[in-house]
C-alpha cells in the first residue's frame, strides 16, 4: 500500500505568480485535506475535499482553490502569491465514512521571493 | 471550530511516561479528537483518536473526560525517538473542518 505523495518537495516562487501543489492520496481514500505549516506553527487547515467536491473550509481567501480528480488525487492552486504564502503545504488522505485518522504526505516547502 | 491549547513544551526522561494535555472548551457534539506526532521536515503522523472516555492502541492512550473539553495524549515509557512535536487535531465531522493546536514540543533525555 503505498502512502500519500506530493510534488514537488520544494519550489520556488516570485511574489504575484500562480502555483499548483500535488497530492496523490493513500489508496483507496476518497477524502483529503489541505494544510498550511508556516516555520514553528501548527499546520492551519486550508479546506477538505470529498468524493470530488469541496466538503470544508478554513479562513483562507479565495485565491486558494483546489481539484479533487476521480481517483482521489488532488491539486492545491494559489493565486497572486504574497510573501506571507511561504511555508509548508501539507496534503492528508482519510478513509472518510465515520474513519477520521488521517494521513500526512511529507508537503512541498514553498518560498516567495 | 473548536479552539485548541496545549502547552508549548515538555522535557521528560527515558522510560517515564508521559501526558500531553490539549485543552479544547468549545469542542462540539460532532467534533472527533485526534492526536499528531511530528518530526521536522516531515508531515504529522496519526497516532490515536478518540470521542470519550479512554481509548488505548499499542503506542499510547487517550482520555477524554465527560464534557470533552480536554484529552490527554498518554505515552508510556518514552524514548529518545519520541522527541517531536504532539498536535491535538479537533475535526468537525459535519462542517468537514480541522483545527490544530500549536504543539507540544516533547524532549525525552538520557
């Protein structure tokens, strides 16, 4: 069984351009959620998707969008970057269906210059 | 969303057992708890969850009291490989929500 992953591990970025961050979800999960970690905090939850649809989400601006494909992978798009988006994009897969454990790819650390 | 505390850090010796105390006073009917460990550069990983009462598993408990505004993360006998960072995580299972708290940072020494 293969775990979550996520590209890419690291990426660079200038301020006020787009990025795309991907996840491939732990098979047979059909439920991921997104997180941001800035260096010593807590991971601050971004939104959760469900069976293709936005099922959650936490005080991010729309500028944060995601994609959940068929086969459970998943996409995280930011827009218009600010310097304050730096920080380590977590991608988590869950069973859904009453299983609330979740599990944690190893994130894409983004920098904004 | 439940609004978490827990102290920002522990320091503990090998062998003693150890308890991480998450404080989340608003905690909903429908909100589930669960607990993260994190090593740096890596993401957290799933060790327990739990609504109430005691729940245990082969590497730690978790209790919960009758009004569930607390839980804690019990680990027995820590080593040196448990030095990490502990996360409490509330999730809202209707509104499809998260909340971490800030961490734990556990230090087991020799």
């Amino acid at each position: 069984e293969t775990g979550v992953t996520q590209s890419p591990t690291h990426l660079i970025k200038t301020r006020g351009q787009q990025v795309t961050l991907r996840c491939s979800s732990q098979s047979g999960h059909n439920t991921v959620s997104w997180y941001q970690q800035a260096l010593g905090q807590g991971p601050q939850f971004i939104f959760q998707y469900y069976r293709e649809e936005e099922n959650g989400r936490g005080n991010f601006p729309p500028r944060f969008s995601g994609l959940q494909f068929p086969n459970y992978s998943s996409e995280l798009n930011v827009n218009a970057l600010e310097l304050d988006d730096s920080a380590l994009y977590l991608c988590a897969s869950s069973l859904g269906e009453g299983r609330y454990e979740q599990y944690f790819g190893p994130g894409t650390r983004l920098t904004v210059t | 969303l439940a609004k978490t505390t827990q102290p920002i850090s522990m320091d503990s010796y090998e062998g003693q057992e150890v308890n991480i105390t998450c404080s989340h006073n608003n905690i909903a009917t429908n909100d589930y708890i669960t607990w993260y460990q994190q090593f740096p550069s890596q993401g957290p990983r799933f060790i327990i969850q739990g609504y109430k009462t005691k729940v245990t598993n082969e590497v730690a408990s978790l209790f919960i009291p009758a009004d569930r505004k607390s839980s804690t993360l019990s680990l027995p006998r820590v080593s040196l490989s448990d030095t990490a960072v502990y996360y409490c995580l509330v999730v809202n299972t209707n509104a499809g929500k998260s909340t971490f708290g800030d961490g734990t940072t556990l230090t087991v020494k020799p």
